[in-house]
C-alpha cells in the first residue's frame, strides 16, 4: 500500500513541476523526454525496493523459482503468502 500512496505523491510532485516549468515559459521539447525517462528510471530505483523488500521477507519470490512457466501463467495456482 506504501507504494502505491508513494507512487500518488510522485504524480503530484511532477504535476507541480510541469506547472511551474510552463508558468516559466518553458515549452515541451525533445530535450525533456529523455529528462522524464532518467526520473522514471530513478524514482523506481528508489521506491521499488518499498514493494518488493516486503514480499522477499515473506519468500514469496523462492516459491515463484520452484514454479514451472506453465504454473507460473495460470494465476489461481499462484500461492501468496
């Protein structure tokens, strides 16, 4: 859940920003698609562990590793802890 309130955060900071860049007269350019490409890289490098620490706690990625690919694609044999 943590994640998910981090990731409505996010959204509003970098909603707030476009709003002031544009308040600024900046225009959307190709110079700030590869800029919105390295904050998403970054931001998910720092809040992804937030999701996925708590599910390696529990081993719930040790169990998926002893799952065959067919197991793996039909969801109702999915065990979560």
């Amino acid at each position: 859940m943590k994640f998910f309130l981090l990731q409505a955060c996010a959204i509003t900071v970098e909603d707030a920003f476009i709003y002031v860049g544009m308040a600024f007269g900046l225009r959307q350019e190709r110079f700030w698609k590869p800029v919105g490409l390295v904050w998403l890289l970054v931001w998910f490098s720092v809040v992804l562990p937030v999701w996925i620490d708590p599910l390696s706690e529990v081993g719930y990625f040790e169990e998926m590793q002893t799952m065959g690919f067919i197991k793996l694609l039909s969801l109702r044999d999915v065990v979560v802890p």
